[in-house]
C-alpha cells in the first residue's frame, strides 16, 4: 500500500495502527472527546477530528508526526483550546494531537531568572508553582492558556506594556518537525548573534511549521509593591488622550487598560463594579519600589487630571487588584451578557499609539452607521484594541458582524497597523494578510512553510491564504 494510491481515511487507518502499540488508550475515537477538539473560542466553526492523541512527552510528538508525514495525515496540535481565529479547528480526516498532559517544569533556574516548561503547563499553574522563589511570568492574555499555545499565537495581554509578548520572554525551544525530527532552538543566554533566529520564527507560527513541546521562559522579580487604580472620564478622546501622554512620558507602567462606557456597563452589571458609572475607564496598575510607585502615581494622576479624568479610585490589597482585573478578564463575558443567546466577535486591530485615536474615533463612528452594539476594550498602553461585535447568531447576524471587522480592519491598516495585535491569524483572519503584508512577503512564507513541512500535514489551512511561492 502506498501513500499516492491510498485513500484519506485509509491513510488516517494506517496511522492509527501504527501509533496503537505506542499509545494505546491515549489515542481516542470518543465522540464527546472529538467534539472538545472541534473547536476553540469565539468562532463559530467546527469539525470533528478523526481521533485525538494525547501526548505527554516530546517523543511522544515525534512519533505521532513521523507517521503523519510518511502518511501524509493532518495534525492539528492542541492546548487549552482557547485560541480565538479558529486556529485549533481540524481539517477534515485530521488528527488532533493534545499536548494538555505536558506540564511538568523541567528546570527552574531562580539565580538566572528563566526556567524549562512543557508546553501543555498554563501559564497560572507555572506562576503557583514558582512562587516561593519570588519570581513570576508576566504575560498575561487573560484566559487559561497553555505556554505552549501561548508562543504558537505569540500571545501578549494586559501586561505587554511593560513585560513585553511572548517573543520577548521566551529564550529557546524544543520543537518537533513535520518529519519527527526534534530540533533545539535558543538557549539560555539573553543574546546571541549567531545563525538565524529560529526561536522567533516558530513563535507566532500557529503549529503550521513544527509543533512547539518544551520552552524556555524568562521569568521576572516580583515587584516590592502592587497598586491598581481606575479613572473614569466623559469622553472616550480624553482616555484615549491619557494613555498615549503616560506612554510617551516614558511611565514604566505594567498596565493601562480601556473600556468604553458602553462595555464599563456590561462589566458593571456582570462582575458587580457597582460602585463605578457606565462611563470611559481607564484601569491601571502600577508596580516597583514603594518610592517608584508614588512618583509613577504622581505622574499619572496629573495627566489625567490634565485631560479631565474624574478623579481616582485604589485597589491595594490582592483581593482588590484581582476583582478588577477580573472584571477585565471577563469583558468577553459581560459583553455576551448583554444580549443573552447572540453571538460575540471580537476584533484585534493594533496601530502605533500615535495614531490610536483617530482609529478608535473613526470605529466608533463604523459602530453607530452599523446599528450593532459593539463594546470596546483594549490595551492601549500598546495601540492595541478589541471590538466585541454582538449580533444575532444568524448566518445574516454573522455577515453583519463580519462586515465591521473588516472596515475596522480597513481603517487600521492605512495608519500603518496590522490586523491582529494577539489573537493570531488562523482561519479568522486570512483574508487580510495580502494587504497587510503583501504578495512578496507572502511568498517567502510559504516558500518557509514547502520547505518544512512539504506535505502540509501541519495545521493546514491557518496562517497563510494560499498563493504562489517564492522560487528564487
């Protein structure tokens, strides 16, 4: 039997006999199994995988795509199943390859601020486990994300303002290749000037070119002093206004949040902030020395009052500071709560903070001509921003919504943004990438993706619209 005379779900069979004596009942056929990996969040998509596998070691990775390739059999890897553009949705006669079992901490190196983890750890187990040594990971996108889908997505938060994304905090990576090859990348030095980077060419690369199973992380001292606080204004200009004065003051501060009035209401009525208006909020978080933090507030509250904030509200004690920012964790939640049974899509625009207010000014006026109700949140210490598009969840609802994404994505841009600050590309957003990036530049990425992964058995369909490749 070859591969080129062999049907795709006899190949899929082959497969799975072949892997059956490695993994045995890790391999799974359960409907209720397969439907938990048809999907992640948000999208409405699915497919069924045609059997998931649960590995728990970088060998057990390698053989399952060592298979897959000689077979030429999809894979899809799988975390936490979080992701939000469709990444983690499998192509038909697909298997879904869940890393979740893979959580130890290989190494923990406190004196050096880094440690070896496992992709399938999330990132709150890891800072539980870490925390008797002082140190911390800062990124922090908000939901229960795995590492390992966290460096697929280059993944970032509400802490990017001062820690930086994924790209920033990750150091080396084992990664296993189309073929079953496992390749090391990086290291644990904090520079290097040698070869091509190729730790930042898988992070970001959305399991299309290797599959991420162990990563080495910068980790971070934990601040002598947390404080957080909330501003509220009449206007969204003046929020807007604030942020981008303390970023351009060079503050040092770990968080600026946005919500508008109308998603303030939503988190008000959801998470119980009855204690603030329906109005434009700024949430902050200031970090450091107890001298640091005063002169950081200072500062900050004279911007504010600069631009007409109303006055400041404190959050010191951690229960305080975690009921905030859960409150801003949970903005998808609340704005789905505003119509019970509609359907919510959240848009990732991001433009150079100079530009931030004439973006968001300009979406807002897109909102009000679409007659859809549209909170909007963001992190605009960084110029990047989420619309939650609420709509009825209707293939017409659905258009409508889809239909702003896209003059939100067409605004941003021109003012030299990009369509995804975050949330990553997967199925989502592939229509954007030509203009965003160009006919060149994508045939250089998908000459990257021929040439290590010639089958195309990983993640096909996500990151890159098909097109032609660059030969040389």
């Amino acid at each position: 039997m070859t591969t080129s005379s062999t049907s795709a779900p006899d190949r899929l069979q082959a497969v799975l006999k072949a892997l059956q004596p490695v993994m045995g009942e890790r391999i799974s056929t359960a409907p209720s199994v397969r439907e938990e990996h048809s999907h992640g969040e948000a999208m409405n998509a699915s497919r069924l995988p045609e059997a998931v596998v649960f590995a728990e070691s970088t060998q057990d990775v390698s053989t399952v795509l060592r298979h897959c390739h000689e077979w030429r059999v999809p894979v899809v890897a799988f975390g936490a199943g979080t992701s939000v553009e469709g990444h983690v949705i499998p192509p038909e006669q697909a298997i879904s390859l869940d890393l979740s079992r893979m959580t130890a901490i290989i190494e923990l190196n406190a004196e050096d601020l880094d440690c070896r983890v496992q992709a399938g750890i999330t990132r709150q187990t890891l800072n539980v486990e870490i925390r008797d040594t002082g140190l911390f990971f800062p990124v922090d996108p908000g939901g229960e994300a795995t590492i390992g889908g966290m460096c697929a997505t280059r993944a970032s938060g509400t802490a990017a303002v001062r820690y930086g994304t994924m790209k920033e905090n990750v150091l080396g990576l084992t990664v296993v290749l189309a073929t079953g090859e496992i390749i090391h990348t990086g290291g644990r030095v904090r520079k290097s000037s040698t070869g091509y980077d190729l730790t930042s060419l898988f992070v970001g690369s959305e399991g299309t070119l290797g599959i991420i199973t162990e990563i080495q992380l910068r980790l971070h001292g934990r601040p002598e002093r947390v404080l957080a606080a909330i501003c509220q204004f009449g206007n969204l200009h003046d929020a807007i206004q604030t942020a981008m004065e303390i970023i351009q003051c060079g503050i040092p501060i770990t968080r600026v949040e946005l919500m508008d009035s109308v998603q303030m209401a939503a988190s008000i009525q959801y998470s119980g902030l009855n204690e603030y208006q329906p109005l434009t909020t700024l949430f902050f978080e200031f970090t450091g020395s107890p001298a640091a933090v005063r002169e950081q507030v200072e500062t900050t509250e004279a911007i504010a009052s600069g631009n007409n904030g109303l006055g400041f509200s404190w959050a010191e004690s951690p229960e305080d500071r975690t009921r905030l920012w859960k409150a801003r964790h949970d903005a998808y939640w609340a704005a789905k709560a505003i119509v019970p049974g509609a359907r919510v899509i959240s848009t990732d625009c991001i433009v150079p903070i100079s530009r931030l207010g004439e973006l968001i000014e300009g979406v807002h006026r897109d909102i009000e001509t679409s007659g859809l109700r549209a909170p909007l949140l963001g992190h605009v210490g960084d110029g990047n921003f989420h619309t939650l598009i609420i709509t009825d969840d209707t293939p017409e609802g659905h258009q409508q919504a889809l239909d702003l994404d896209r003059k939100i994505v067409a605004r941003a841009l021109p003012l030299n943004g990009s369509c995804s600050g975050e949330h990553g590309v997967g199925m989502g957003k592939l229509e954007f990438l030509e203009t965003e990036h160009g006919p060149g530049n994508l045939s250089v990425m998908r000459a990257l993706k021929n040439t290590m992964d010639p089958h195309h058995i990983l993640n096909p369909g996500k990151l890159l619209p098909p097109g032609p490749v660059y030969r040389g």
